[in-house]
C-alpha cells in the first residue's frame, strides 16, 4: 500500500547507508539537468571533506538497494572523497512516486529556482509516468516548482517537455523562460530543429529570441513557406557562414535580416531613408530622424551648434536642399 | 436554439416582456441570480446567456481613438456577444465575460434614445446596434431589429443602421421602415471572409440579401472593415467591389467604409492562441499613437487607395467612401482632393450629414 501524502515526513528512518548500495544512476527523481556535473562540485565537496554530510540525504530501501530522492550531488561528494557510509533518511519502497518527488522538490526547495526546462522533464514525469493529474499538479507542485499556479503553464511545460533533447539542451544551457521556448512549440519536429542553427549562432537573450520565433513564425505562415526556405536565405547563409565576426555581431546581423524578411516595407523604407539622408549631405552636427514607424506625417530635424557661422552652414544647407529631390522623398515617407 | 449551455437571469430582468419573450421561445430554465457579474465565466468553448439590466448609457458614442478623425456615430449596446467568431473580433479580448449579455429594459434605451433624439442636433443622427454584436444575432429570440426599425420610423433627422455579415434578415423585411433604416453590410475580399469569419455568410450571400433590402425599399451600407493584407488582396477586394454593384444600385448605396486591420496587442496573443492558422497577425503592423497596431502606413494608403479606385471605377464617382478610424493625412495622401477630405472629425461628421442630404429621402421628411 502506499503511503499517504501527510504521513511522509514521519514514516523516513534516519540510517547510515553503505554507498555502494546507493543506485547513483537511478535518476527518477532528479530535478536537475545538470547531473553530469554532479561530480564536479568543488565547493561541496571541500565542505563534505572537511565538515561531512549535515544534511541527510533521502533514499528509498528498494530491497536490494536504494534510489536517490534527494541529494545526489552529496552523494557524488561523498563517493569522490571515498566516504564509505553517509547519513540518509531512508523512506520504504511503499512511498508513491509523487510523494517521493514532492519530497525531491521541497529538499530543493530553498536553495534553487529551476529552468522552464527542468520544471516541463518534472512535469511531464508527474503527470505521464507518475499518473498525477493536472489539477493535483498545479495545486500541490506548482508552488514547489516556483510556478504560478496555472493549468496554460501546464499544458505548456507539457509542449515543451515534448521538444527534442537538443533543443531543450540550449535552452536549459542558456536560462531561457517559458515564453520564448513555447515559441518554439509552434514548429513542426524538423523545423525547430531546423531553427537550432540560427538560435545558436549567436548568445541570443531570452527577449530576442522569443521575437526571432515569432517573426520566423510569422513569416512560415504569412508565405506558405517552410523554415528551411528562411535558413536557405542567402543573407542568412552568409552571416552563418561568416565565422570571423564577434557572435554578438553575428547576433545583431542575423536579428535585422529576420526584420527585414518579417517586416519588408518597414525595412525598405529604413533603407529609403538612410540612403535619401546620406545624398543630403547634411552639415555637422544636423540630423534628420522620423517616427519609429513611419506613423507621423512630420520629420525631426536636430542642430547642435556653437556659434553664429554654425547657425548661418545650417541656413544656407536648408537654402539650398529645400526643395532638394532628397527632401521630396524623404517627405513622401512620412 | 444558439447552443446556450446557460441561461442566467438577472434578479431585476425577470418583469420584462423581452425576457418572457426570450424565455419562452427558448423553452429552456433558466437560472436567477441577484447580479449578473456573479456568475461564473463559461469554460472555452460553452456560452451562456445573460439576460440583464444594464444601468448606465446604452447610448454611447463610437468608441474613436486619439489622433484620428473618426465620423460622429453611435452605437446602441443592447446585446453583448456574437456567434459569428470572427477572429479580428474585439469581443475576443472580453474573456472575463459570463456569456452573451442581453440587457433586457428596452424601454430604458428607447427612453435614452427620446432624450437624444429631442436634443437640438446640427447634423443628421446616425446610430446602430453592430457594434459590440452583430445586429441580427439572436434576432429569432429577441426580435430586437424589428423593434428597432419601428421605433426609428417615424422619428425625424436620424438614420439608424443595422450592421450585419449574416443573411437571415426576414424579420425585418416587410416592415414600414420608412426610410429610417440602412441596412449595412460587412464585406471582405472572399479569402478572408473564408478564413477570419468562420460563422458569416460568403460574401455573394451577404450581397444578395442587400439585393433582397433594396427591393424592399431599404437603404443598403457596406462595410470593408477590416481590410486585410494577404497575398493577392488587390484582385480580392476588387473582386468584392465589383461584386456589389451586381446586386445594389449604388444610388441606394448611402455609405462605404474601409478600415485596415488594427487591433490592441492583446488580442493579436488572443489570436495567435485562439485561432494558431490565421494569417491575420502576419501583416506588417507597428503600434500607433493610441498604442493599437496597426498596418504601416504607406501599405495603409495603398489598400485603401486600391478598394477606393475600384468601387468608383463600378458603382460610381458619387459614392460616399469613408475612411474608418484614420490619421489625416492618411486621407489626405488617399483622396488628394481636398474637398473629399476632411479637416477632423466634426467636419467629416457634416460630409455624411451634406451626403445624406443628397441621397436619403425618407417619409414624412423633406
């Protein structure tokens, strides 16, 4: 039978365990992602050497041997510095799954906020392997997990927990939050793949990369185009191609190109206008901006001037361009 | 009948006759409550009806915004909702909603309506119920456009509109409407009546059935509102405009409008969750003063200067072309002729009045 929920805490027994009995591979109730450095954690392992185990770690007696619920960086700690036994409270195989990594995440609970990658592999676990239902996941996880409670966030972390290993690998690497990995979900399996190549290019913020998806989103759907035809691009290609740039210049590069691709009159105008700007031939210290979108049917011009003959450069500059072919086109933008 | 999951009565809805109505041609029970704010949001995808009593102005003006030179209208919310999911809709961004409201005190509105009506006004009252419904949405159950068109008759300097994407219009048809009411239809290019307005009649059923008003001596509207950008949106809204005048006379024809797609940013995330196939949030849209997005502008002017070109080119140099909700010099830069452009929103308020004066002739009117 399995043991209730509100009887948890009381049915573990303290116990020191022989290591080698302890199944370090059984991963069922691991929260992190980051596992692979288990073993690598210099600081715990200084302060195992010196102080030993302070907090118990959770196992649970499976009969011939006992899995990890909580502490398996400890765990890894100890078994580098060759400690034989360590202190664990040890629940009985009896402990449900959703108790056992209840008990997982409340371990964690204080000491560290999880990815959106990590919270989607434990929800995706409750609810598909462990049989919680969504209700119960929202009610009695969510708040573990640092999530509001939200029954959208579940079935995105579900979306998200269904993303290739590669994909959910960088994301999980780079910290992103939910909102630009769900952009992600909105692509066929191969396209977002296809996608990883132009995410991983450059240390994309979270902000720009859930506008790169959108945008490249957008532009699948408003041409009835594949994302391979966008990455196929030639300017894409180039920028790609072109390892000699810092990344964050590859970065900026690759944001305009999907701007331009995404909004092309906005982009085409930009362009008009840096062009008609530049024949212009302003004197120093002038500029002429107009409205981020073109929306104002005025121009701004700015002076910055020091004197007399500065003031009389920019009368004699605005005689003469006035009625310049220049100024007719950049007016006919606005 | 409509597919209601619930039907909530207001406590203070109960006495009158257009909820006995709707009751009794729903034959359905109903569920009193003491406010109709208690009643819980229906889940996604149920409806429920709300039979209520509104208090404040039913009246109102047309919702404009800053900066823009918008027409003078005014809209009467008497019902709440729609059927015809459209998903531009702004009904979309009202999620928190019980349902379908209808506020059942007719008599409050027709007493509002008296007030404005007996006000000293300058130009010709115009007023309709399409704003926030479509006007013939539950028509069988409430009868509302019939009582409407009745009440409107026989009052003076005022033209009401029923606006509508639907083609089940009968229970107004033979009315003695005596001019009072233009009934106006919403139109689009055919694939994105297709695709954005799933439960509207097609465009060549909406256009008969102004061919059906006409007949019946009604004045006919039409609505291009909103334009969207699609690949192959001139031929398709020239195609719409050629259209009409199969069906209408233009001379019976008392005003267009046309209106680029533009919307609050929530509800292009309303969309994009709501309705994931639709092109509509694709278009190249930037926020304007009144923080909506909307088309850049010059692919603004040149839609509207596309559909303006092709609806004088077959109904007409004399068509009353308008443009909905629009910056100045956005006109401007689509009808160059200053006379057809209006200085701000009280002038183009006197163009209609200065159009109409032309074209309606009513009963009892001169």
């Amino acid at each position: 039978m399995k043991i209730r929920s509100n009887q948890i805490l009381n049915s573990a027994v303290p116990m020191d365990i022989s290591i080698e009995k302890i199944n370090l591979e059984d991963r069922r109730y691991t929260v992190s992602l980051d596992s692979d450095s288990f073993d690598q954690n210099s600081d715990l392992t200084a302060s195992v050497a010196s102080y030993g185990i302070l907090n118990r770690v959770r196992l649970i007696d499976s009969g011939d041997s006992y899995v990890p619920i909580a502490g398996l960086r400890r765990l890894f700690a100890a078994e580098r510095l060759g400690i034989g036994t360590v202190p664990a409270l040890v629940y009985n195989d009896g402990l449900s799954d959703a108790d056992a990594m209840r008990i997982a995440l409340a371990d964690n609970f204080p000491a560290r906020e999880y990815t959106a990658i990590e919270a989607s592999g434990v929800v995706s676990r409750l609810i598909y392997d462990f049989g919680v239902g969504e209700e119960e996941v929202v009610g009695e996880f969510f708040d573990l997990l640092h999530l509001p409670h939200s029954s959208k966030i579940v079935s995105d972390l579900l979306s998200v927990a269904a993303l290739s290993d590669e994909i959910k690998g960088l994301c999980h690497a780079r910290r992103y939050p939910l909102k630009p990995i769900v952009r992600w979900c909105g692509f066929d399996e191969g396209e977002g793949d296809g996608l990883l190549t132009l995410v991983s290019a450059a240390p994309f913020g979270s902000g720009i990369v859930t506008e790169l998806l959108g945008s490249v989103a957008d532009i699948v759907k408003r041409d009835g185009i594949a994302v391979d035809e966008i990455l196929e691009d030639t300017v894409i290609k180039s920028i790609l191609a072109d390892e000699g740039v810092p990344s964050g210049v590859r970065g900026e590069r690759i944001r305009e190109r999907i701007r331009g691709i995404r909004y092309p009159i906005h982009s085409g105008l930009n362009k008009r206008f840096d062009d008609a700007v530049g024949r212009l031939g302003l004197p120093k210290g002038a500029e002429i901006s107009h409205h981020p979108h073109f929306e104002a049917d005025y121009l701004d011009l700015k002076f910055r001037f020091k004197d007399g003959r500065d003031l009389k450069r920019l009368g004699d500059f605005l005689n003469t361009a006035s009625e310049s072919e220049e100024i007719e086109d950049l007016l006919d933008m606005v | 009948m409509y597919g209601f999951e619930n039907i909530y009565v207001e406590e203070g809805a109960r006495e009158f006759p257009l909820t006995e109505r709707i009751l009794n041609r729903l034959g359905s029970e109903a569920v009193v409550v003491s406010d109709f704010r208690d009643i819980p949001v229906a889940e996604e995808g149920k409806k429920s009806l709300v039979l209520a009593v509104h208090r404040g102005r039913v009246v109102k003006n047309c919702p404009g915004t800053a900066g823009h030179v918008c027409c003078g209208y005014h809209v009467i919310n008497q019902v709440l909702g729609c059927d015809v999911d459209c998903t531009y809709c702004i009904l979309n961004c009202y999620i928190n909603a019980p349902g379908v409201v209808v506020n059942v005190n007719l008599g409050d509105t027709f007493v509002e309506l008296n007030g404005v009506l007996d006000g000293k006004r300058k130009y010709i009252y115009r007023v309709g119920t399409g704003e926030l419904t479509d006007s013939f949405y539950l028509d069988r159950l409430t009868g509302l456009a019939a009582g409407f068109v009745r009440y409107f008759a026989d009052k003076k300097n005022v033209l009401f509109e029923l606006k509508t994407k639907k083609t089940d219009i009968d229970g107004v048809l033979d009315l003695d409407h005596r001019g009072k009411t233009i009934i106006s239809w919403s139109l689009n290019a055919d694939p994105v009546a297709g695709s954005e307005e799933a439960n509207a009649a097609t465009i060549r059923e909406r256009l008969e059935a102004a061919g059906r008003a006409q007949k019946q001596g009604y004045y006919i509207g039409f609505h291009f509102d909103p334009m969207v950008h699609h690949k192959g949106w001139e031929a398709g809204y020239d195609k719409t405009a050629r259209a009409i005048f199969d069906f209408v006379d233009p001379k019976r024809i008392l005003w267009i409008s046309l209106g680029t797609f533009r919307s609050p940013p929530r509800l292009f995330e309303i969309i994009r969750r709501r309705h994931p196939k639709s092109r509509i949030v694709t278009g190249e849209s930037f926020p304007g003063d009144d923080g909506k997005l909307r088309y850049i502008k010059p692919l603004r002017v040149e839609m509207y200067r596309s559909l303006l070109n092709s609806l004088k080119k077959y109904g007409g140099d004399d068509l009353f072309v308008y443009l909905c909700m629009e910056r100045k010099d956005v006109w401007e830069k689509v009808y160059g002729n200053a006379s057809e452009t209006p200085r701000n929103s009280g002038d183009l308020d006197r163009m209609f009045h200065e159009n109409l004066k032309r074209k309606w002739s009513v009963d009892g009117e001169s």
